[in-house]
C-alpha cells in the first residue's frame, strides 16, 4: 500500500468517495498499516482526515478484541485499550446527548424564572455543567494521546488564566518561558486544570492564617520533564490511595475523580506522578513525563 | 435576554437535530434580529445553501450526516464542512456549537486559525467553538457580531466611477473602522479588464475631515489576494523604497470569498502614465527613464531560458482560453507556430504594467501597483504592455485611432518609429527592449502573446490585435 499516494488521490475525490475509500481502507489494511496510518494523521494537514485516519488507526485495537476472545492470549495492553475505547465512546455519547438538553434547560430557565441569577436554578446548572467538564477530561484521558511539540509555558498560562478567576490566592508560574517539550497538550492542559482545581479549593478553605500562594513550578531534564504544583490548603486529609478510590463514592467533580484523572493522563503519557504534603501547610502534586524516543 | 431588533445579519445553523434548532436555537436568533435564518442538517444542504444565498455566518454542529445516502453523523463530516467553508467561503465566521468541542481536531482546527481584522477592527480567529450546553454563551457572541456588523453598515461609502457590491463595501468599512473613520470616498484607479477592484480610499474622520493619507484598496478573490500579498513580500519590496506603496493590512472577515489588500502611499500621486502619455512626451520620457532604474532590480537578474512561442503565450494568456481561438488558431497555423524553440532572458516582470498600474507623484516619479500578475517572464513583457496598452486598454483604446499601417510596420524599426503617434517614447521603449532581450524572437515571441491575451478579451481592438499576430508569424519565419 502507498499510503502517500493514497492520501493525495483521496484530497482529490469527492465527498461521498472519500467516505466509501477510508472505508475500504480500514476494511483491508492490516495492524502494521495502520499503525502507518496513525503516523500519517498526525501530518494529514485536513483536521477532518485525521480524525478519520485516527478512526481507522484505533480500529485495530477493537479487532484485537477478537483475537483475544479466540485466543487464550492475555494482552493487558489491549484489553485496557478496548476497555479505554468503550469508555470513552460511552462518555462522548453520553455528553452528545445531555449537551443540547442542558443548553435548553439554561434558555428556558433564564426565560421562565424570575431573578434567574440569583436562582438555586444557576448555582446547579453551573455544576452541572462543571460535572460535564470533569466527564470530558475523562473521555479525554481514555483516548490514545497525540503528541506533538508543546510551548509549555503558554499551555500552563492558558490553564491558569481560566482558574484564577475562582481562586483567592495567587497562582505563579515558575517554568522556563521558552521551554517545548513532545507531549500530548490535552492531557498535559487536563493535569494541570485538575492539579490547580484541587489547589484552588484546598486553598479557597478559610483558616485563620494567611495563605501562599499556589506555585507551579516545572523543567526538563535530560530524559524527561517534570511539574510540581505546590498549594498553601488544608493539606491531605486522607492517603492517596483512598482519594483514588473515592472516585467510586463521592460526588464527581470532587478531588478523587480529579485524582484519577489525573493519574490516567499521567501513565497514558508514560509517567509517573505523586501527591505528598508540602511543609508545612498544603500539599504538592509531582508528576513526571519521560522524553519520547 | 434583550437585543436590539431590526439587525441585517444572515445566519446558516447547521444541525442534524431538527428539533433543537426548531425549539431552542432558532427563537433566540430571532431574538437578536438576525435577517436571514438558514438550516441545514447535513453537509450537503449546508453547501447549497451557501452556494445559493449570502451568508455572514454559520453555526456549525460537528457531528452531522453528510447526505440521505450517507445518513450516520460523524464529526468528521463537521469539520470537512469547516474546512470547505475556511476555504470557498474564507472570510465567513464560524461558530462551532457542538457536544464534541474537545476532540483533538477541533482543537487542532480552531488552534491552526490565523486571527484577522473582524468588524469592530479588532483582530481576532475567525472560529469559536462553545458547548451546546453553553447555548446562551454562543447566542451572545452572535448577538454582539450582530451589533458590530450593525454598526460597520452605518459607515458611508461615496463611490466615483465604480459600483461596489456588499462584500467590497465591507472590506471597505472594516478598513474604516481599524482606522476610526465614519465614512469613506472610494474612486476606481482600474477601468481594466479584471475582476479586480482597484480604488483609491479617502477615509473620512470623526470630525468629517480627511484623513491626511491616500490609500490604495485592491478587492478581489481571496486566492488572487494571497497571490498578490505574497508576490509584494517576495518582490516588490525589493524595488527601491517610494516606487511602491505599503501594505497597512488585509480584511476577509465576512466577506465570503472575496478579500480587500490595502496600501498606504508614502508619496502623494497626482496622475498616472496614461494622463501623461496622452498630454505631452517630456513628462512622460522622464517618467520611463525612472522607472527603467526601478525595474533594473528584476532586469538585473535574468536568466537564459530555452522555451517555446507556446509556453512564452501560456505566461501571458493561459491555454484554455488560447484552446477558444479555434479559427484564428486554424487559418494562420498558430499551433504549428507556438512549437518553435527560443531563447529569452527569463526575469520577475510586474506583467500588467499598463498605464492605469504605473501612479505619478507630481515630481513625476513612478509608483507602480497592482501585483496581482507578477511573475517570471521574458525580460521584454514590462515594455512590452506599455507599448502596446495605449491601444489596447479601454482607458485609452478609443483616444487615439492609429492609421493599420503602423502594425503593418511593428517589426520594422525604421518604419515604425516615423509614423509612431509617441515618437519619442517608442523611441526609448525600443531601445530599454534592446537593453534587455536576449535576441529579436524573444520580443517578437512576447508581442505575439501580447496580442493572443487580447483576442480573449470582450471588444477588444480585434483587427489590430490580429495583425500583430500575422506579423509575429511572418516576421519570427
């Protein structure tokens, strides 16, 4: 298969050709091509074809399944990654669906209800909405990352720009401005939103002292890079393990689901990460990323 | 939510789930006073409606069909749609409002877009996406474009010698409102041939004074825009400093395919070469011999290149419409013609350096504009279309009726020169063609192109045109 000239015939047909064409070829191409194919989309220019490559290059995974149903093979990799593909079409169909009647229900309540800003009606549909964003984080981190060369420092600033508006204290960047680092921007944006929430509120807790305050701090070194984000909060009030597991019983948008996010964005990027508490108020969120080859 | 009503704004909402825009959408853009409401639920419909109707904005869901025969939606039927758009329709925003904003090539696709002037003058992307559940949030950006395109349509617009659609006049005050005008006096400097719109922009202040610049707009389709921009940045401004005039900005925002360039002039003009030609030689010799110097850049740097009559005619006027001239192709043999091999001196030529594109400041110094045809060409092209638009361009064609024994002549020196209605000027012409040519066929060869291009035009002086062509043949054999 010349998937070059592939590519450039398929640029040149017609709507409904192009369509029954990437059909074809994520009927025939075998698990090697379209690997072929996750590296051309990540170059296919069009953002619609390389949301289609990127369909036909996942489509792999999903036939995989079969294979291990028939075989007594036990890939974990794949497994996890057909698991990862349920999950999040689940979620996106799930926001599909909610998304428009959620919108409605804001039109109507700002039409039918009196003082809607001041309403009970705002303050749950705001956190209805932010549940929908913490549910888009993780269909997110479900999704195989797509890596490219990131302005570090602009992602972050972006991130914080959109927090600190919620928060009390100051949150300051201490990352080189110039440093680009390969990594998957949207997971690296759904860290550091998650890490900052969760410092933002730690640290929005009244207590009689003044607070820090929050500091993300990061570099690279010569096989990876690294953040930390420092907060002046309340601290950890329960083991990492336990805030991991909270995911399953407390409400979402909540530091567990944050954590769990977190940690699926982390691995899927290879790395590690580790929340301890910060000296001597607060906690502190280190994950690292290791450089790609 | 309160809006101001009356508001001309047409807007195309693409949305696969009928009953939404039916119920939700489409009340609140009523709301804001919106002209024209357009739906389409596929992709399809989508590109008729944009072919069929003038619109200034779509709302865009991602996740539609592409057509009945291919009813499952897919977000990538969205996004091809968006690109379609960025492309046919460059200047037309878009709002994306959609369940699937974070897909990667969404945000790849919105983070790709370059920002541009938009109708409040401010610069900014062209594509927003926000979340269906953030409906109201998406209304709003609509509302506040509505306000500001509002506002630009009260920006008036006097036209001398030129009749501007709603699109040019667009381009036009979203120039105004960058630079604070309330109004504009637009005159046309090309009574030419293409579908340019070449003007002269006066703009108008807060008080009602003029603002103290003169300023060039060019208007046409996008791709020719970009083509002209980049031809500024890669050789006109290599041309020495005050024979050009400088770009101030572009503007595309809602003005579907069409695109504004416009300049601001360093020098004042008062006239151009035609004014001159057509009043006295001195001036107009004067004039030539700066603009030799001018051009010496390109000149300077030429090349020998061996090519057909053919390609040297493809240069100047393209094959398909050359493929038209069938009878004249037949009864003087011109294919046969066009296969004969030359030498030329390749070099960038401006290539439409007629009289109307070469402005004269009152020290009589040249300003050349419109860089919509610059390309490589035989280094003779330049002299060449000024020797000849005199009796081509409409500016001129009915000004003077030179006797057919003067084209008789072309390609005899002598001849020419005695009965030439410019003698000086001819003069000169054919000594800078001698200068620069790397023998007689090449200039031969481009006179011959020359006058095929004006065969294709509508009334052109066929019978002058004709000859030159005859000539060419027997003069080249």
């Amino acid at each position: 298969m010349n998937l070059k000239q592939l590519l450039i015939e398929l640029k040149g047909l017609s709507p409904d050709k192009q369509i029954g064409s990437l059909k074809a070829l994520r009927e025939t191409a075998t698990p090697k091509e379209k690997q072929l194919i996750q590296l051309a989309a990540e170059d296919a220019g069009q953002p619609w074809l390389k949301s289609a490559l990127l369909d036909i290059a996942n489509s792999d995974k999903v036939k995989v399944k079969s294979e291990v149903q028939t075989s007594s093979s036990d890939d974990i990799f794949d497994k996890e990654a057909v698991k990862s593909e349920a999950v999040s079409d689940s979620i996106g169909q799930m926001i599909h669906e909610l998304d428009p009647i959620i919108g409605s229900i804001r039109v109507f309540a700002e039409k039918e209800i009196d003082n809607f800003d001041q309403s009970n009606t705002k303050y749950e549909l705001e956190k209805l909405n932010e549940v929908i964003e913490t549910f888009e984080d993780w269909r997110k981190v479900e999704q195989s990352p797509v890596f490219r060369e990131v302005k570090v420092f602009d992602e972050i600033s972006k991130e914080v720009d959109r927090v600190s508006r919620k928060s009390k204290v100051d949150i300051q960047i201490d990352v080189p401005k110039d440093l680009v680092y390969v990594l998957s921007p949207a997971l690296l944006r759904i860290i550091i939103s998650n890490a900052l929430r969760n410092a933002v509120e730690s640290s929005n807790q009244t207590t009689i002292r003044e607070k820090h305050p929050i500091i993300v701090r990061g570099s690279s070194t010569d096989n990876s890079i690294w953040f930390s984000i420092i907060d002046d909060g309340l601290g950890l009030q329960n083991k990492t393990e336990v805030l991991l597991k909270s995911r399953h019983t407390t409400k979402p948008g909540n530091r567990g689901l944050g954590l769990a996010i977190i940690e699926k964005a982390v691995s899927s990027m290879g790395g590690e990460w580790n929340l301890s508490s910060s000296k001597p108020c607060g906690a502190v969120l280190f994950f690292e990323i290791p450089k790609r080859n | 939510m309160k809006y101001l009503k009356g508001i001309k704004l047409n807007i195309l909402h693409i949305e696969d789930e009928v009953e939404w825009f039916e119920k939700t959408v489409k009340p609140l853009l009523l709301d804001i006073g919106a002209k024209g409401i357009f739906h389409a639920d596929s992709f399809d419909g989508a590109t008729q409606i944009l072919s069929e109707n003038d619109i200034d904005y779509v709302v865009l869901d991602l996740a539609i069909p592409l057509n009945l025969e291919n009813p499952v939606p897919d977000v990538s039927n969205g996004l091809r749609l968006a690109s379609y758009i960025r492309t046919k329709y460059a200047g037309t925003p878009i709002l994306i409002l959609t369940g699937q904003q974070t897909e990667e090539a969404v945000e790849q696709f919105v983070e790709d877009q370059e920002p541009t002037t938009f109708w409040d003058g401010k610069r900014k992307s062209l594509v927003k996406v926000r979340p269906k559940r953030r409906v109201n949030e998406a209304i709003s950006l609509l509302a506040e474009a509505v306000k500001e395109l509002d506002a630009i349509d009260a920006i008036e617009i006097e036209e001398t010698g030129c009749k501007l659609n709603c699109l040019e006049k667009r381009v036009i005050r979203i120039f105004c409102k960058e630079n604070s005008a309330i109004a504009a006096r637009v005159k046309t400097l090309n009574d030419g041939l293409s579908s340019s719109k070449v003007l002269q922009v006066s703009l108008i202040g807060l008080q009602g004074q003029e603002l103290p610049w003169t300023s060039l707009v060019k208007i046409d389709t996008k791709q020719n825009i970009d083509k002209e921009s980049n031809n500024f940045r890669d050789h006109v401004n290599k041309l020495p400093v005050a024979s050009y005039p400088n770009i101030l900005n572009e503007y595309v925002a809602g003005c579907a395919d069409k695109k504004g360039i416009c300049y601001r002039f360093a020098t004042h003009y008062s006239s151009n070469y035609f004014s001159h030609l057509t009043s006295g030689e001195d001036s107009t010799l004067t004039i030539l011999e700066k603009l030799k110097n001018i051009l010496s850049t390109w000149s300077n740097n030429k090349a020998v290149e061996q090519v057909s009559v053919g390609a040297i005619r493809s240069l100047i006027c393209p094959d398909h419409k050359f493929e038209k001239l069938t009878k004249i192709r037949q009864r003087l043999g011109l294919d046969e013609f066009e296969k004969k091999i030359l030498n030329a001196n390749y070099s960038i030529q401006h290539a439409d350096l007629h009289g109307l594109n070469i402005l004269v400041s009152e020290e009589l110094h040249p300003i050349i504009i419109d860089y919509g045809d610059i390309k490589l060409a035989p280094s003779v092209l330049d002299i060449v279309t000024l020797e000849l638009s005199p009796y081509f361009h409409p500016h001129l064609r009915e000004h003077k009726a030179p006797e057919m024994e003067l084209f008789e002549n072309w390609f005899n020196n002598d001849n020419f020169l005695s009965m030439a209605p410019f003698p000086k000027v001819s003069k000169f012409l054919r000594e800078w063609k001698a200068e620069n040519y790397f023998l007689e066929r090449e200039y031969v060869a481009t006179v011959y192109a020359y006058a095929i291009r004006q065969l294709t035009y509508e009334g052109p002086n066929v019978e002058i045109a004709v000859k030159l062509i005859e000539k060419s043949v027997s003069t080249y054999k």
